[in-house]
C-alpha cells in the first residue's frame, strides 16, 4: 500500500482529493492529510510515505519557500506541488527545486491525478536508480589505480578522475575545457618527439587504440612518469560518437621491476658481475670482433682455494662479503673492455678481449693472483685467500663460448693439482684426464646407492706381545666396469664434489657395525680405528651423528678411535679441543695420523685430548737407510712416551723396520709385514689366529748380527 500525504488547508480542496481517490473504488493508496508546514514536517520526521502532495500557498510556507522546505524534510520522497494559478514559470522553477510534477487546481481531474501520482514515483525511483549508477560510476573510478580522463568529440576535456588529477597535476575544474594535449602531455620516451593526440585516431576510426610501448607522461610541474595508456570512444543511444575516454596507467614501479628483473637474469645476486648467460654472449660478441680485426680472446677460469673453509667456520655472511671482495679486486684488475663474471660458488671467469700476445694473458692471471691473495679485512678479520686459474685462448683453444670456458674450467683444475695458487694454459691432453675425473664423478654419485663400496680393515699391532690391538678401517671401491678404484683416486674427487659427507657417514656405521659383530662372534676386543677427513671434522652435524652411530650401532664408544691429521686439528683449534673433549668424555680415542707431516707444532699436543700419535711411513720406509729419519722416529717416540701418548708406527714392511721400532720402544706398529688391508672375515680369522711376530728380545738380537 502507498502512503500518501496531503499539504493542504483548505478542507474543500482535501475532501475533493479523497473523493477522486473513492471514485476507484478499492485502490491501494492511503492518505493523510496536514494542514501547514510545520504539521508536514513533523509527519515526515516521524512517519514514512511515498509521495507528497503539496500545496504552495500554505498559510505558513508559500510557493518556491513551500518546495524547498518539503524537500528538505524528505529529500528522497517523490514530491507533486498543487497551485490555484497557471503559472508556467513557478512550476518550472518548483522542479528545478526537486518537485516531479505539478498539478493547477480547478483543472484536476482523477485520472490525471492519479496518473500523475504513478508517474512522480516512477521517475523517482528512476532518478535514485541512476544516482545510484552514477554514483557507484563516480566512487569506482575514483578508487581505481589507473588515470580516467573524458573528452568531449572536439578533445577537450570534460572529466578527470581523482588519480588523473594526481598524475597530471591538474584539477578536473581546472581542466576542463582544456585540449586533452594539455592535459596529458605525453612524449616518446627515447625521441622525446610529443605523440599526436590519440583521441582523433579513435573518434576517426572507431575503434580502441594504445599508445607506443615507451612513453612518458610530462606532467604540470613539468616531472616525467612512464605510462601506458588506451583512448575509446564514447557513444551516445544512437550509436554516435560524443567524446573518448582515456586511461593511463603509471609503469613506473613495472618498468624498474622489468629492467631489474633483466638485468638480475644477467647478473650474479651477491656480486653484481655478469653471470653465466651474459659472460657467454659477451665471448661470443669478443669472437666476433677477434675474427674481424685478426685478434685474440683469452678466458681465465679462477676458482678460490680454500674458500669453503672461511666460510663453513665464520659463516656465510663473512663468506659472502669475501666473495664480493674478491670480485671489486678482479674488476681492478681488468679494462673496461673486458669482462669479469661470476659462474656460481666461490667460481669467476674472466673475459679478456683483443688480446694481441699471450703474454698479455699470463700478466693479467699473475695480476689476478696476486689481488685475490693481498689480505681482504672484513669485520675485523684480516682474510687470506688464494686461487687457482686455468686459460684458454680463442681460437687455439675453442672456436665458442662453451669450448672455451669448459677448457679454461679443466685447465683450472690442473692448476690446483700442481700446487694451488698458480696459473696453468689449457693443453689439448687435459681433456683426456677431465673426461676421466667427471666419469669417475658421474660413478661416485651411484656408487653408495648400487653398494660399490666395502671396508677392508688392517690389523695393528701390540709390539711387546705380538696381539693385535686394533683395526684400520680403510673403503675400497669396485666399479662395475672399471673394476677396483684407488681411494687416491676417488676421495679428492668425493671431497671436491661434496659427497665426502655421505660417504664419510656409511664409513662409520659400516666400521661400527662390523666391530660390534666381532664382539659378538666372542672374538678378541679390538679397538676399531676411523680417519676423519676436514671437511667431516668441520660439518656441525659431526658429533651429532657420530654418537648416534655408536647408540644405533650399540658399539662401546672405547672401542672405537678418530686418526685426524694435524691440518685438520690445526685448522680449526678452538673448536677442534671443543669437540676433542666432547669426544674425551664419551670414550672415544683419537689419534694424530701423518704425524710429522703437517703442523708439527708441539703446543698442541698438551692442549688437545689426544690418546695417541701415528708415525708416518714416510719416516718408518727409510728407517734402515736414513740417520735422519731414525733419529726423528726414535724423537717421536721419546716425545710420546713422556706426554703418556701411545705410538703407533705405519708402513712397517721389513723385519729391519720392525726391529728398530721394537728396540725403541714403539707401542704398535701395522703395515704389510703383517697383514695388508682384508676383508672383514678374513680379519676375523687372523683375530682367531693371531700373526707371529718376533718378540722384543729377538728383535734386539736382530739388530746386533
């Protein structure tokens, strides 16, 4: 049911209006009738209706006066103003002020009425419809991130939203009007030349159109933004051009994100150098120009020795910052022309293009040399570092990039094998070695997987009783095809490759293992013996997994014994009697290998819990031909015995050699006057069996015939 008021104050003219409305017989209009404004707008504040019928001679509210004070009252009601004169311009004016229709009394009749009431709700509802719709148009253009200008069909123009004004610097009342030319001042980034105004071609053509790829839009303060934009026409219910709108969208966070992301497709993350991809076209460009001008291209390959110790014991954020010094000293050390990348890891090459003498080449590698080695201060550590280089030379060495760096890469790698610190040229012969070292690398992955590897173990040696005391476990390799692989052959390669930790690990729980099988096959106690390479030694996860082989495996931590080298002790000190003492205090033995052979600095051998030395062979082999030597072991041994140190002497093969150990003294000896390394269960007979062994005694006779 609508609800209809009624301002009138004539009782006659109210009761006319409920007569036309009976005249319909049942209808669904209810009315209410009030006799002044001030009742009206009581009513209205505290009732609800849907139309009012206003009379503009009110006894307190008169023509135009009457309108707008209705209209206040309930701005969003459909409003019909009643008048005893023909006026056509106070009702024209009464619509101006919100009213939707007026009816002049005497000429009323119910039809007209009642059609009048219908059509002033309708073009009411219609008229919150489009505010709605205009409204909604208004706030969603607003919100949006692109700029929304309008024009009219001569370019001018004749809106702009709120980002439009904050883009271009002008206000949509300031602009208006304007040529879109002035407003959106757009030019070719590069030519700087000002594009033609994109709303002819689109009011012209009818049809959408974009700007070029690259421009800028100069705004009022005369500041530049990088744009895209799109320009359509605007149609009217006849399908008529009326205008063009234009959107533009600021490309300025795309762009830079665009040329970041080009340029960090190019270039190393840490360093800023050129990475691989660029570094390839860079020698292919350098090829190009050496063909035509009849030049030379040399590639160095440097790879940072010892790099990965820095970094596993400060960490990686003073290894980083090692890395980016390394890579400024490079720049210093090359033209502009020339280029220094960074492949990867502690990895560089670099371009050296128009090379005129090779050597030219071999003073730019010394130069490099000697940058990376000078000391790199970073955080209060004074860092040394040194390196290795390998080169190649276009075209001797390789007519691509791939050839060249590849040989430059093997090249490299001779230069660490004869002495680190080095530059080497690449010779057509290393291929053949590169070749085998990366099938062997290949192998080596599978090799744990497929079972390859297996322990023998050599039995020591107790020289005053002739038992054996203990085991070395020492891996062997059967390749499926190449057959047995020398462990001198393949554990460089496994610690170079980073598969030493893995292997290292199955090490442990296979000596483990198998030692405590021996304690319960009832055979004689053995102390089982592990070397520990640096790169295991220096892993955080070293202890950790250690003591949980010995509870998985339930072998007593007594019975087993660490060799570690005095490099890797030394290295590392304070950490390395950190882990000593852990070690200690579990049971587990630890015994210096290859002593002699490293630091030979005697201070730590107070200073770390250590259980025992192990003379190297190298000093045992020429035992009967050397004084030196002999005199050194016999110093050892002395040493050891007042530190309270076992001795353990390697490489024993003539019963001179063991007579000599024998008649000093020596702790125990192995080696293969005894046994050479064997298979666990022929281990486990010679521990049944015993090996003979010339008593002490004998051994001094020995030495006086």
């Amino acid at each position: 049911m609508k609800i209809l008021l009624l301002v009138e104050d004539n009782p006659g003219d109210a009761r006319l209006f409920q007569e036309m409305f009976n005249e319909q017989g049942p209808h669904n209009t209810k009315m209410t009738v009030v006799e002044c404004m001030v009742e009206a707008e009581r009513h209205l504040a505290e009732r609800a209706v849907d139309i009012i019928l206003l009379d503009l001679g009110l006894p307190d509210a008169q023509g135009l006066g009457a309108v707008r004070r209705a209209h206040a009252a309930a701005p969003r009601i459909p409003l019909v103003v009643l008048t005893g004169l023909d006026d056509e311009s106070l009702a024209a004016q009464a619509l101006q002020e919100g009213a939707q229709d007026y009816l002049i009394k005497g000429q009323i009749e119910t039809r007209g009425l009642l059609r009048s009431l219908r059509y002033a709700i309708e073009r009411n509802l219609m008229e919150e419809a489009l505010y709605v719709e205009k409204e909604r148009a208004q706030v969603t253009l607003n919100s949006i991130g692109d700029a929304v200008g309008c024009t009219d069909i001569f370019g001018r123009i004749t809106f702009l939203n709120l980002v439009a004004e904050k883009m271009t610097g002008w206000l949509w009342r300031e602009a208006a009007g304007r040529p879109v030319t002035e407003v959106f001042r757009i030019l070719e980034a590069v030519s700087r030349e000002p594009l033609k105004d994109p709303t002819d071609r689109v009011l012209d053509q009818n049809h959408q159109a974009h700007l070029p790829s690259n421009c800028v839009l100069i705004r009022r303060d005369g500041s530049e933004i990088p744009v895209e934009d799109s320009v359509s026409q605007i149609h009217d219910r006849r399908g008529q051009a009326t205008g063009a709108v234009i959107v533009l969208r600021d490309v300025s966070a795309a762009r830079a994100f665009a040329q970041q992301m080009a340029h960090s497709a190019q270039h190393d993350f840490l360093t800023g150098l050129p990475n691989r991809m660029l570094l390839n076209d860079r020698v292919g460009q350098a090829i190009v120009l050496a063909k035509r001008h009849a030049k030379r291209v040399a590639v160095l390959f440097l790879d940072l020795d010892g790099f990965k110790h820095i970094n596993d014991s400060l960490g990686h954020p003073i290894g980083d910052k090692l890395l980016q010094s390394v890579a400024q000293r490079l720049v210093g050390c090359v033209r502009d022309s020339d280029t220094v990348s960074r492949q990867g890891g502690d990895e560089f090459v670099v371009l050296l293009s128009e090379v005129e003498h090779v050597e030219e080449v071999a003073a730019a590698a010394g130069r490099l040399l000697r940058a990376v080695a000078a000391a790199h201060s970073i955080d209060l550590h004074d860092l040394q570092i040194n390196s290795s280089i390998g080169v190649s030379i276009y075209p001797d060495d390789g007519l691509d990039a791939e050839t060249l760096i590849k040989n430059a890469d093997t090249a490299m790698y001779q230069a660490k094998e004869n002495g680190r610190q080095s530059y080497q040229f690449f010779k057509s012969v290393m291929n053949v070695r590169a070749v085998e070292r990366q099938s062997i690398e290949g192998s080596l992955r599978r090799a744990l997987e497929r079972q390859e590897f297996s322990l023998h173990y050599q039995p020591k040696i107790d020289l005053r009783t002739g038992a054996i005391t203990g085991a070395e476990a020492l891996i062997r390799w059967m390749h499926p095809t190449r057959g047995a692989v020398s462990p001198a052959q393949f554990i460089p390669i496994a610690e170079d490759c980073g598969l030493m930790l893995p292997i290292g690990a199955w090490v442990f729980r296979e000596a483990c293992n198998q030692a405590r099988a021996w304690v319960d096959a009832g055979l004689p106690a053995t102390k089982m013996a592990v070397n520990v390479s640096a790169m295991e030694f220096r892993n955080e996860h070293f202890l950790d997994g250690l003591l949980t082989i010995l509870t998985e495996t339930g072998l007593d931590p007594r019975s087993l014994e660490l060799e570690l080298t005095e490099s890797v002790l030394m290295k590392r000190a304070e950490s390395a009697a950190s882990i000593l003492q852990t070690l200690r205090e579990a049971g587990v033995q630890v015994a210096v290998d290859d002593f002699g052979t490293g630091y030979s600095s005697l201070s730590y051998l107070s200073k770390f819990p250590i259980d025992a030395l192990k003379i190297d062979q190298s000093f045992v082999r020429n035992l009967s031909t050397s004084k030196h030597d002999a005199i050194i072991v016999n110093a050892v041994i002395g040493m050891a015995r007042s530190l309270k140190l076992r001795v353990v002497a390697e490489g024993v093969e003539t019963p001179e050699q063991l007579a000599f150990l024998q008649a000093h003294q020596c702790d125990e000896a192995q080696g293969y006057y005894f046994s050479r390394p064997v298979p666990p269960q022929q281990f486990a007979r010679l521990l049944q069996t015993g090996i003979p062994v010339p008593a002490s005694g004998d051994a001094e006779a020995f030495l006086l015939q």
